[in-house]
C-alpha cells in the first residue's frame, strides 16, 4: 500500500531547451543509471524520444550539477528547518556557505514546485482558514519584513505564504494564492478566522467576494506580554457558522511559534537578520515542504489511521489524499526526499 505519487503520474521532459519540454504525448524511458563522484548512490537516466537527447533524473530539479549528494542535500533540508543559518550548516558540512546558498535555492524551488503542483492537481479542500502575520527585519532593525501565513486548520495544512509589508498588498497576494489552490463550492461556507488587522478584510472582501465565508476576528489584548482581554468580532456570518471551538486562532498561533524555532531568520532576539529576501523565501520554503509533506505529525496520524473515512466522499476527503502521502516510504525519509526532488510529473500550464 503506497501511494507514489511517482507511478501515477506520467513523465515529461524537464529540459526547456528542447522542443518536447513538458510535452505530455512525449515517450520518456529509463536508461542506466550512474553515480557521481560526490554521490555513490545510484542516479536514473533517461531518454528523451521526441528530442533525442539523454537526461538525468536531477533535471527534475535545479539539483543537477549542483556537486553534492542527495545525503548532503536533505541535511541541508533538514538542518535548514531546525533552524540552522546558512553559515552554521555550511561549516558542519564543511562547505562553502556560496555552495549551501545555492543548495537551498534549489530545494526550496522544488519544494515550491511541488506544493503547488499537488494543491493544483488536486485542489484543496478548504474548510476553515486562518491567517497570521509575523515580524522579521530584512538587513536591519531599521527595515521591517513581514510574513504572511495561512492554514487549514481542520487538516494542519500549511497552505502558503506571503513576504512583505504589513499592507494590503501582502495581505492581498496572500488570499489571492489561496484562491488559487482551494476548491470552491457554492454550498459550504467558508470559515476565516484572523487577528484585527484591518488587511485580511480587505483582501477579503476583494478576492473572496464570489465565495461565500464567514469571518471572525481574535482581538487580544496584552499588557506587559500578559494577556488581558479576549474580543470577538464577527466581521461576516454570526457565532453560528463557528460552531464548537472553532472561535479562535489557535492552530495558526501554534505553526507561527513552530516557525519561529524552525526558521533562523524568525527567531526572535538574534541578529542574524535576513540579508536577503529570496534566501528567506528559500527557506520558507523548505520549511513549508518539509511541514506540509515530509515530517509525521500527529495530528496526521489520526487522519492515516482513519484513511478509510477519508476515502469516502466527505469534506476532507481530498486533503486527506494529499496528507496520505506522507505515509509513503515513511519509514525512510530520505528517499522520500530524493522522490520529491526529482518528482517526475508536469501539468500542462504548470511550468515545473
Ligand atoms: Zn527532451
């Protein structure tokens, strides 16, 4: 029982260059294997027929020609998501920081690629989002960077994230992604649940206009970190479209001080500021791929134990396909990771 998101999807030709880059009718086939010299471990070819040419199975990826191995790319990964600044994973590999940058260029890239991939292909099955902002600094004190986040807090999923001013902009490119990747249907009412800050509504109002939500500010009110007062608003729908206790922002609360230990550039007190933004959307990256589809959660495994319920046509139904596959080769996490890196699947209008 795995499921490999490799089998069912048919293989394409990564090389932009040639004539059937990403061509579906395209016949690709398997062709020897090789190591490298940094790498003893095995490395699929293939065959190109429309192009004839041969590619190896890192063209999947920015990985080729990258000189490390697969090993060193998913400590890279790993140690990247424990929170490790590129110059403290550069010195425990024992490379160049230059090198590690580059490293978690591609990772993060393909990481990227593939969460959207997938949330395409499959189309999320939101049921109650909440969004968050956190604070950073890009260079210096002087300079503020904000991080957008959204989940789906019935599944955990991490659904994306947005780098930039603490506007409506942000705010706006955020839900805009968000619609993007959900399935939406008339019937069911969205739930959203947000701090006070007066972006979301906005960004709401502009986007979600078409789709039917239900949205609930948190206002917490602390004084001397103490938290004091707890306010609700509901800004659309009543207490009613939040039933139970869904009336607040716990879940995004929870993944916002995950990130904070997870992410060198979010912890809090350092002075290893963000010098540059795409390294820190890199590692957001790696982060969100990592979270979303290589670790165990336990809130996924009740989901893996229920598969059966999940399979049957209710909400989650879709989300818990998606999250399925974390079950895949699980027991072995780095193979797990070299499968994605090199993930052989395209859609067209999805440039991999
Ligand atoms: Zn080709």
């Amino acid at each position: 029982m795995q499921n490999s998101a490799n089998t069912t999807l048919t293989l394409f030709c990564p090389r932009k260059s040639c004539k059937c880059y990403q061509s579906a009718e395209n016949k690709i086939a398997k062709d020897g294997v090789y190591t490298t010299k940094s790498d003893c471990e095995p490395r699929q070819m293939f065959y190109c027929n429309g192009g004839k040419h041969r590619f190896s199975e890192t063209g999947y990826s920015d990985l080729f020609g990258k000189h490390g191995s697969f090993k060193e790319y998913e400590q890279t990964a790993k140690l990247s998501s424990y929170g490790l600044a590129i110059d403290a994973i550069a010195d425990v590999l024992q490379k160049d920081r230059r090198t590690i940058e580059q490293w978690q260029k591609a990772i993060g890239q393909k990481g990227h690629q593939f969460h959207l991939f997938l949330s395409f292909t499959i189309g999320l099955t939101i049921v109650f989002l909440q969004m968050d902002e956190l604070w950073s600094y890009l260079k210096n004190k002087k300079q503020q960077l904000w991080v957008f986040i959204a989940l789906e807090s019935t599944t955990k999923f991490w659904i994306g994230f947005e780098l930039g001013s603490r506007t409506i902009y942000t705010a706006n490119r955020l839900v805009k992604g968000i619609k993007e990747l959900g399935k939406w249907g008339k019937d069911n009412i969205l739930k959203v649940a947000t701090d006070k800050l007066a972006a979301y509504k906005n960004a709401l109002e502009n986007i979600m206009s078409d789709i039917p939500y239900a949205y609930l500010q948190i206002v917490k009110r602390r004084i001397n970190r103490r938290l004091v007062t707890v306010k609700k608003y509901f800004v659309k729908g009543t207490a009613k479209d939040f039933p139970g206790k869904s009336q607040n922002t716990s879940f995004i609360e929870r993944l916002n001080l995950t990130l904070r230990q997870h992410i060198s550039y979010l912890h809090r007190k350092t002075l290893g500021y963000c010098k540059n933004k795409l390294n820190f959307t890199n590692v957001m990256w790696i982060n969100l791929f990592n979270y979303n589809y290589i670790q165990f959660h336990k809130s996924l495994r009740i989901q893996i134990r229920n598969e059966d319920e999940l399979t049957s046509p209710n909400r989650r139904t879709d989300l818990g396909q998606l999250c399925s596959i974390s079950k895949y080769k699980s027991c072995r996490n780095s193979e797990l990771f070299q499968d994605f890196c090199t993930l052989k699947s395209g859609k067209d209008g999805l440039k991999l």
